[in-house]
C-alpha cells in the first residue's frame, strides 16, 4: 500500500484512522480528513477520486510525475503540484508533490521525494489551535515544508562555489573545476525554472479569493512568498557569482600567459644580441680586420655581456622579467 497516513482530525486532534475505500466524508465544520500517499498506483487515487469527488483531470496529473508547479480550480476544490528538491552529489533531484484541496479533506500525493510528511504531521498535531482551523492550514504547512526544502540545496552549492571562488584566488583552477563550474551553474538555471512556477504559485495563494482558503490563512501563505522569493534572490546571485569566478579565473590565466610570453620576449631579445654578433663574425670572410686584432674576442664578448646586461636591466625594470 502506499498510504503513508490516513486520519480524521476534529478540533485539532487527531480523532481515528480514515479508510479510504469505506469511510465517510466528514461534514462537520470542525472535521477534516487528511491523507497522505507516497508513489501510488491509480486504485488508491481513483477510490479517493470515489469518496471525495475530486477531478478527474486533477486525478491523471497526480498521477503522472513529469507535472510543472501548478494550480487550478476544480468543482470548488483546489488542486496543486509542487516540486521538491534535494541535493545529490553536485546535481539537484526534483520530486513532485500534488495537493488536493476540499473544504473537509486534505491529499497529498508525493512522487519521487525522500522527505515524508511524518515530522510535519507531528508538528501541526502540536498545535491544535492551529490545525483546527482546517485543511487550507494544513496546506501553508506542506507548502512551507515544501519550499524550506529549497534554501539548504541553494546554501550547500553556495557554499562549493565560494570554496572554488577561494582555491581559484590560490591557484589556478584545472580543467576537472571549470567544469563542474559549468555543471554547478547549469542546476541552478533548471532550479530558477521551478522556482518561477513556485513563486507564482504562492502569489495566487496570497492575492486571489479562491476557494477552500480562509482570508485569515493568507498572512500565512504571505510568508511562504517571502521565503520563495528570499531563495530565488539568493539563486539569481549565486548565478551570478558562479559567472564570476569563471570570468576571473579566465582573466587570471590570461595574465599569467601574458606574463609567460613577455618573459619568453625579453629572452627572446637578449639572445638575439649574441646570436646576431656570432653571425655576423661566423660569414669567414678572409678581409674581416676584426680577425687578427690581438684583443678582439675579449672585445666582442665584453661588448656582448654588456648588451646583454643593459636588455636584462631594462626588461626587469619594466616588469618583463
């Protein structure tokens, strides 16, 4: 079975198990059932589609785990899809949790996500006061799971970043770290693409009038915003400083390959002085005076170590050497 949980809550308490195939849908303004599955086949939604008339086309996009975030209005019922996410080496895994919505029921559907709603159940069962107050409470909380989710997957490739950004300022980066820069940065632009849908989600949470949430439940789905949208800035700047270090670690081994080919110039330069002298007397003309003149190779070389010595003085002054 891939019923995780299944209770009636009336008052805020947990009051009984709920059987999906023989219960009866509570009426009562102080009851509601909340139903959480995890991967689940199409028997268990289809009898939950039976007892709680939910949409079939919500029903189908439950079902399927390739959804964008979403929501929509069916029957006077909300449905949504949400996308969790983790972190998995340097790669960020997405799973998908759909909500249903009803005045007396809450259903969450989750496909591909390791964090179960046990310790969130445990903490709204906490605060009675709180979750008497129905299923759109119970849904700020899952959203609120949800998108809390998101700021330690941003803070842990944040964190690699700066470490890269720190060996970079030590050490030229290899071959091996520009890449994974590249795939670092390549997560974050898919990332941005859940949190737009994500965001606009939450906002429709915030300023429409839609059924099944009371006005007094959306300064609560206000801070849901606030936290989506505090984790799409944090993104958009770590977008950034990925490009950053890219771009100093490029104009680094710039410098350092300009400085190789002045160095590589400057000797260049003090070579050619002897090497243009040595030829000049390797031609063997015969009617060269310079020849037998008695001091003439302790002048040449003396001219040449001398030449040699004013390049070498210029070029270090200069920075070239």
């Amino acid at each position: 079975m891939s019923i995780v949980a299944s209770y009636l809550y009336r008052d805020g308490q947990r009051a009984g198990s709920f059987d999906i195939d023989t219960g009866t849908v509570p009426t009562a303004k102080n009851e509601f059932v909340w139903i959480g599955l995890h991967d689940p086949d199409g028997r268990e939604l289809f009898a939950l589609q039976k007892t709680f008339g939910l949409h079939h086309l919500a029903v189908e996009d439950a079902l399927s785990p390739i959804q964008v975030p979403k929501l929509d209005i069916y029957d006077g019922q909300l449905f949504l899809i949400t996308k969790t996410a983790h972190l998995a080496g340097d790669v960020i895994e997405y799973g998908e949790t759909a909500i249903f919505v009803g005045d007396y029921h809450v259903v969450t559907v989750r496909h591909g996500s390791d964090r179960g709603h046990g310790a969130l159940r445990k903490q709204l069962e906490a605060a009675p006061e709180t979750l008497k107050n129905g299923p759109d409470y119970v849904l700020h909380g899952v959203l609120d799971f949800i998108v809390d989710g998101y700021l330690p997957v941003v803070q842990a490739i944040e964190d690699r970043v700066l470490e890269m950004e720190q060996r970079m300022l030590d050490a030229f980066l290899s071959r091996e770290q520009i890449k994974r820069l590249f795939r670092l940065r390549r997560q974050i632009i898919r990332f941005q693409r859940v949190l737009g849908p994500m965001s606009e989600l939450c906002g429709k949470l915030v300023h429409l009038d839609l059924p099944c949430i009371d006005s007094e439940a959306r300064k609560y789905f206000r801070d849901v915003n606030d936290h989506i949208r505090r984790v799409e800035t944090t993104t958009g700047g770590l977008k950034d400083v990925i490009t950053s270090v890219f771009e100093a670690s490029n104009l680094l081994e710039q410098q350092r390959q300009g400085m190789i080919t002045r160095q590589l110039a400057a000797w260049a330069a003090i070579a050619a002085v002897p090497t243009a002298i040595a030829g000049i007397y390797g031609m063997n003309f015969e009617s060269m005076p310079e020849l037998k003149t008695e001091y003439g190779y302790y002048v040449v070389i003396a001219v040449i170590l001398s030449l040699c010595g004013i390049l070498f003085w210029r070029f270090r002054r200069s920075g070239w050497l």
